[in-house]
C-alpha cells in the first residue's frame, strides 16, 4: 500500500457534510490519513470522532493541543513535517471540501522523483472545468497540449497536493509567518526557491468545492468588496 510512503492530513472545521465525503474517498482509495480538527462545533466533534471511528481514521482535536483561535494551519503544517520526516515519508494535504479519485494519490506519487518539490491534482468543478485555484487554466491552452504533467512557477494550493520529503527536509515550518492564516503560497515559493520544481497534473483531477468549511470567503466571486472589507477590518484570510 503507497500510503506507507504517504502521511496524509485533512484538516477540517465544522461543514461535515462535505468533509465527511472526503474523508470517505480517501479511505475507499485503499489510504489512511489524519484529521486536524481545528475547533469544530462541540457538536460537529463528536460527529467528527464517530466517522472517524467507523472509517478506521486517526483525529486529532487541536483544542486539545492550544488554545489559539482557529485557523491553525500554521501548527498543523508543523505536526504534519515532524511526522512526515520522522517516519520518511511524503506529506499530502487533501482540504476538506476535495473529493479525491481512486487512483490521485497513486498517480501523484508516481511523479516523485529527485528535484521534485510539490506535486498538485488539478481541480474541477462538477462540471468538469478547472476552478479555483487553478481557474486561470480556462483561459490558457493547458487543454490542448500533449504533456499532461506541467512545471509550473503559479502559485499552488494546498486543495490536494503532496510535499516531497526533499522539500521537507530543505524547508523548515517553524519558520512560518505566525501572522498569516494559510501558507501555500508562502511554501510553493519556498520550493521554487530552493530550486525544486513544483508538478502540476492536469490529467490528474479531483473535485472541489471552493471554501465549504468557511462559505464567508465565497464572497470573493460574489461580492469582493465586502470580502476585502472584512479581510482587512476582521483581519481575517491572511496569506
């Protein structure tokens, strides 16, 4: 089984009923991973540990580690390193609103090879067309080329995307920014950095249903100006 070169995580907040069919994909691709749960309703919890339980999943509540308001992805990345490299494995992060296939985590393993930082499934919506945050492929050619597998300089997200152990040995997540909320952008730049390359598999999709666990930030497509107001006055969405 590949997942014993892969620690995979799901951090999660509350909206199970999406999550609750990422979780299950994952497990019925033949994996394991490890959910985050970062401060779910208590009521949401308890849900959380009885999926959890039925799916053979291991879950770790942070609550029960730090008292800092959620998000905590800063911490969970941390977790998520030290065990990666204590057990020699690659980390893949699948978000909670992400349905994997039963082959997109075989697929992207295969891609590891040395010089290899990051390796993403592109995302789709139920339609079959690239979203967010690979949305900008709309409008490019990516369709019509023979290669499906592309080095890209964009930034990459985290939606479903496996960091080689060669990235986590270069890349220290101690030393992330304690003031921001998300960090993708922030490591895919670390990878380029350290001269890796991260893959973007455009024959490799997963659906995705953009900002389930925080449905405020939607208001980015519908209503911009409130989002940036409340990014800026709630200090909220940090990147």
């Amino acid at each position: 089984m590949v997942s014993e070169k892969l620690h995979i995580i799901m951090p999660i907040k509350d909206s199970l009923e999406i999550a609750e069919k990422a979780i299950r994909s994952i497990v019925d691709s033949g994996h394991t991973l490890c959910i985050y749960d970062d401060n779910s309703l208590p009521e949401n919890a308890k849900r959380l540990d009885l999926i959890c339980s039925e799916t053979n999943t291991q879950v770790i509540h942070i609550s029960d580690l730090t008292d800092h308001p959620s998000p905590n992805y800063r911490l969970v990345l941390q977790l998520a390193q030290q065990e990666a490299l204590a057990t020699n494995r690659h980390l893949v992060i699948v978000e909670s609103d992400v349905f994997v296939q039963s082959e997109t985590l075989d697929k992207m393993l295969a891609e590891v090879q040395e010089g290899v930082g990051m390796v993403a499934a592109v995302t789709i919506d139920e339609n079959g067309g690239y979203n967010f945050p690979y949305h900008y492929l709309r409008h490019l050619h990516y369709r019509f080329v023979a290669k499906k597998t592309i080095n890209s300089k964009k930034r990459f997200s985290f939606c479903c995307t496996l960091l080689t152990n060669e990235l986590l040995h270069k890349a220290d997540f101690r030393l992330l920014d304690p003031t921001k909320n998300w960090f993708d952008v922030t490591i895919s730049h670390w990878s380029i950095q350290l001269g890796l390359r991260n893959l973007l598999m455009l024959d490799n999709p997963v659906l995705h249903f953009p900002h389930a666990s925080r449905p405020w930030k939607r208001l980015k497509y519908t209503n911009p100006l409130l989002y940036y107001w409340r990014k800026i006055t709630q200090k909220k969405d940090r990147i």
